[in-house]
C-alpha cells in the first residue's frame, strides 16, 4: 500500500497516540484487502455504541483513544446507545447501566462524535450525496447510503469507523471502486405490495437466496414500480441481516442502476414467497404480545405523525416503544405528536431501540413491522415475534 508522506508521519506518531493507532488499523485493513492507497472520507457513522455490546475492553479502548488526543477530523455520527439518554428510568434500564453507558457517550464526546445516537443519520443531516466517499458501519444504514443515496462505504466495524474518523481517511477497496459495485444478478420481483413488512420479508427471501451464493453479492432489483423512504430503509435493514447484502440496484428507483446493465444471470422472488417469508416471522398469538415497538430503522417523522394520528385520544395497554433519531423526536415534540402518543400511554425511547437495549428476559413476544427486530427479537433476546404491517402493530398494543 502506498502512502504519502503526511499518512507515514500519522502511522509513525507525529500526530499523537491515537492517530497512529487509527492508521495501525487502517493500514492493516487496507493491506488485508490489497488497497493501493488511502482515500479521504467526509462522513463517519460508528456502530458499537451500547455498553452491552462494548463491556469495559470496548471502553477501555475508546478511552485509550480520547486520551490519546483522538478528536473527529470529519462529521461522525453514532449508531443507537443501549439507553434513551433522557428516559431511561421510564423504559426500565438499570442506574449501573446507564451509569456505564454514559461513560461510553462521554468518551466519544471528547472526541468530537456527535453523540447523537441513530442507526437511521441520513434521516437528521448526516445524508451523503451521490459518489461521496464515507465510512459508515451499521450494516442497515451502510446499504442505505450505497444503495439509496449512491455514496460509496465499505461495511466497516467499530474500530475502523472510529480509525475513519479520527484520520479522515479509509483505504480504497471493495465498494469504493467501480468494478465492485457491478449487479451480479437480476433479481425479478413479482407482486409486491407495498408495506414496509413486504420490503422486510422481500429482505429476507433475497437474503437467504444470496447466503447461498458465495462471492459479491450485488443484486439488481427489476420489477419494483415504488419505494417510499420508508419502505427503503426497511428492505435495507433486512436484506443486510439475512444476506449481508451492502449494495443493490433497483431498477428505476435506486440512482446507479439507470447506469447499469442488469446482469444475464437472474433468479424471481414470486408474492408467495414474500409471504411465505411474512409468515416465517410470526410464531407469537395475540395473547402471547406483551411488547410492541416501532422504530427498526430508526422511525422518520412521517411514521411518527402517523402513530399520533393512530393513538389519538386512545390508550395503550402493552409496553410500547416508539424508537427514534433523538432530533427526530425534537420534532416530534413541537408538532405535539409526542403529547399525544405519550397521552396514550406509549413511550418514546431514543436513542436507542428494541434490539441494543439490556431487555433480554422482559417480554416474552413483540410485535414490529421490522424483519431485522423479528431477527434479533428471536437470535438475541428469545422473544416470540409477530410481523405485522405499521398500523396494526399501534392495533396490536391498543387490544385488550
Ligand atoms: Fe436500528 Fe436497532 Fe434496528 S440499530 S436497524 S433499530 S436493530
């Protein structure tokens, strides 16, 4: 790997500890996967941010960092804490853990990451534009970024973003060039219908079918007529949990694919797989549902306009999680979308969401609009699941 002269003197010291130690990992990363050089970044997103994923190695380092004068040399967001920072008492999340979480949020504060905590931080202005080139982790907004917004990022792991950010730099590979962001197959797609648990369960069937192929996987989405935000942000978090899918192409949506030819080689996703797949999600009876939770991605402000207008002058009768960009919620609160929803009984959570929050062993089934919180609810935290479309699931938590 070729460096200049400025990026030997980081890698040999001349800008402190933590610069140094951010080029040991880089340089390794980039010799790993044969980059020839180092690209400057402008947009970092770190994933890795809850205290329950991190333990105290995972502060230690950070801390190692901030001491050793790390500061963000371009915008850095972070992925969702384990704890809404302002009401975590009213979720149930313990003083030691938050305790422990703050520690984790102030040692990225001292270096300069915006402690905005959000898995969804193109939504609140950390929104690349097309051919920028970025370092984001969190596989959902990573697909995002490549695959909606036409910006350029490697799936990258918490210490690499971290590196990214505090050298403004990544080295160039996989899907920073051209020649890997090529479709390797057509995928058509018949009768999809348009809530975002269809573009869930299309994630998942598509996923799986790829697990199943070795090598890049870049699929070319044909047949889709609309996609909202929405919609969008759902298959990404889904087709990257059940296929580690970092790019698609959708034909007449996504921006690189009008530049693309699709591929020879093409397989069909038929409407009754995507509903076979919906099914697959929900092993929970109603009686069974004692958590709901809408926000996986992070909720925009249309969903949560949407969650006021369902609750109005309704009240809850289950633990309902309302999860969110903490500037979304902002929002949220001057419209007077918030009043209401909490009138109801329901509870905005963060910050943070259904998956990274400790809530193992609180609930015995969810019900979510979200293939990627069906994955987790079940691998991570043992819960039953239902997949049901965004306005039942506010039906579900209104049901006696
Ligand atoms: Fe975001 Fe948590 Fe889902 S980080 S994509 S809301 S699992």
């Amino acid at each position: 790997m070729q460096l200049t002269k400025e990026e030997k003197a980081m890698l040999d010291g001349a800008q402190g500890r933590a610069t140094q130690k951010s080029m040991e990992i880089l340089t390794t990363l980039g010799r790993i996967y044969d980059a020839e050089r180092f690209i400057p970044v402008t947009s970092v997103q770190i994933a890795g941010v809850s205290y329950a994923n991190l333990g105290e190695a995972g502060l230690a380092f950070l801390d190692e960092m901030a001491d050793g004068d790390g500061r963000a040399r371009v915008l850095t967001t972070l992925n969702p804490a384990g704890m809404d920072m302002e009401n975590w008492q009213n979720l149930g999340i313990s003083a030691e853990f938050a305790e422990n979480q703050m520690r984790v949020l102030d040692a990225f504060a001292r270096m300069n990451v915006i402690t905005t905590a959000t898995c969804t931080p193109y939504l609140i202005g950390n929104t690349p534009h097309f051919g920028e080139r970025i370092a984001w982790a969190e596989s959902s907004a990573v697909c995002y970024a490549n695959s909606v917004l036409g910006a350029r990022s490697n799936r990258e792991g918490g210490p690499s973003a971290l590196a990214a950010s505090l050298t403004g730099l990544t080295p160039e590979y996989g899907y920073h060039l051209d020649a890997y962001r090529q479709p390797t197959l057509k995928v058509n797609i018949e009768g999809l219908q348009g809530e975002n648990t269809d573009f869930g369960a299309l994630g998942k069937v598509l996923g799986e079918k790829l697990e199943a192929i070795s090598g890049r996987r870049v699929p070319y989405l044909w047949g889709i007529e609309a996609a909202s935000v929405e919609n969008l942000k759902s298959f990404c978090a889904s087709v990257a949990t059940y296929g580690g899918v970092t790019l698609f192409h959708m034909q007449g949506i996504t921006p690189e694919a009008g530049q693309m030819l699709p591929p020879d080689e093409q397989i069909t996703i038929t409407a009754a797989e995507i509903h076979l797949a919906r099914e697959s999600m929900i092993d929970a009876t109603s009686d069974e549902i004692d958590f709901v939770s809408l926000g996986c991605p992070h909720l925009s402000i249309k969903e949560i306009a949407r969650i006021a207008e369902l609750l109005a002058e309704k009240t809850v009768t289950k633990e309902f999680w309302i999860t969110t960009a903490r500037p979304t919620k902002e929002i949220a609160d001057r419209m007077g979308y918030t009043a209401v929803i909490e009138a109801a009984g329901a509870k905005f959570a963060a910050d943070t969401c259904c998956v990274v929050a400790p809530i193992k062993g609180r609930f015995n089934a969810l019900a979510t609009d979200s293939a990627k919180a069906c994955y987790y609810a079940y691998s991570k935290n043992k819960f039953k699941t239902a997949l049901v479309p965004f306005d039942e699931v506010v039906q579900i938590a209104l049901q006696d």
